[in-house]
C-alpha cells in the first residue's frame, strides 16, 4: 500500500515482506518468516487487528531489564468500530502457568515483547500445523523456559473485534478450529502433566469443560 511504502521510504528501518509461495498459509508461517527476517533486539508479533498505543514501545524499552526474557503488557479488547473499551485482561498471576492454561490470565500474542536472543534459543516459535489456539500455544511454550518477566501495570495494545474475528470460530462451531482448538490443548495437557507448578487436576477439569461446551453446542446446533 501506499501508506507502507511511504514509511519504508523516508525510514529504512521499516521493511515489507510478503510470505514465500512456498510457505505455507496462516498467521503461524507468516509470524516465523517474518522473526527470521528480522535482525532487531526485541520482538513484538503483532496482528492486523491490533493496535498499538501512543507510549506502548517506550514503555516496554523502559522496563525490560538484562535479566528478563520479555516484558509483558496488558491487553484492552475493544469493539472494531467505536473502539470501545469492553475487557481489559489481568497478566499476573502466582500460578503464572497454571492461570494462562485456563484462561485466567492472557495476553495474547501482541502483549509481550521478547527478547530475541530468547526466542533464538528456541527450538521451535509458532506451530504451523494449528488454525487456532496458535498464540496460546506459542506463548504456553515460551513460559515454559522463561523465567524472568516484566509485567506492565497499563495496557500498550488494543485488541479490535467483531463478528468475523477469527477467536470467535470455536463458538460457530467450524470444525476445523475446533480440531485445532483441542489439538493444542491436549497437546499441553501432555506437556504440563508432570509439572509441578500446576495443579493437574484444575487443569484436567478445564480441558473437559471445554469439551463439554463445544459438544452441548454441537448437539444444539443439530437439533435446531
């Protein structure tokens, strides 16, 4: 568009790039092509539905210290259009894994800006195989090896929704978002299974909640 390539003219630090045809479709390939072009110090994976405030990148530089892997900031949801501010999530919690697991906690993909020295010690960052539950399962994994974070006690992102928001496809029942959706969590599951800073049981207890809700769902779509 014009509006990037006016940037990209007047600042050589802003770059364009389009995902390789033979790169695979999605948010995931898109996000891991573009780490892999980037050669800053800090990373913020941002969505075209997001939208950055006026002091969010001072506020994340200011607090980020040597010891942290990222800083993490809180995240407003507001309405696409008016831009309403309608929930603003909590990131904190003693039970930091455990909370974000079940949804008491998040801070989506936008929230944190990593440090990339972090991420390059990674094996793996998003899983191209998943359609939804994507971020929650990058950022799940991220937690799992970070051990010094900054949270941020104002929100640098707004997260903008509406009806076509891709979040919203668990609760219209596409089946491929479904099977994503559980794909990631049972995945997880696995994976926290033996930790001990989570509480299995809770865990567990959510997972089957959530099987309970798409499969009422489901059968009431049948009936209708």
């Amino acid at each position: 568009s014009k509006i990037l390539s006016d940037y990209i003219s007047k600042d050589k630090r802003f770059r364009y790039y389009r995902r390789p045809e033979n790169r695979q479709k999605g948010p995931c390939s898109c996000r891991n092509y573009g780490f892999e072009q980037s050669n800053g110090e800090y990373i913020n994976f941002f969505d075209s539905d997001d939208l950055f405030k006026p002091h969010a990148f001072k506020d994340w530089v200011d607090a980020i210290n040597e010891r942290a892997e990222a800083v993490i900031s809180k995240i407003e949801l507001v309405d696409f259009d008016s831009l309403e501010v309608l929930k603003v999530y909590d990131i904190e919690s003693k039970n930091l894994i455990e909370d974000f697991f079940i949804g008491t906690i998040n801070f989506f993909v936008c929230g944190p800006l990593w440090k990339k020295e972090f991420l390059n010690k990674q094996e793996d960052l998003f899983n191209e195989s998943l359609r939804n539950g994507d971020d929650w399962d990058f950022n799940l994994r991220m937690l799992y090896k970070a051990i010094n974070l900054v949270f941020l006690k104002t929100a640098n992102i707004q997260n903008r929704v509406h009806q076509n928001s891709l979040s919203k496809e668990r609760n219209k029942l596409n089946k491929k978002e479904l099977i994503s959706y559980f794909k990631a969590l049972n995945l997880h599951l696995e994976l926290t299974k033996n930790r001990k800073d989570i509480n299995a049981v809770r865990v567990s207890h959510y997972v089957i909640k959530r099987y309970k809700i798409c499969s009422n769902k489901t059968t009431e779509g049948k009936t209708k």
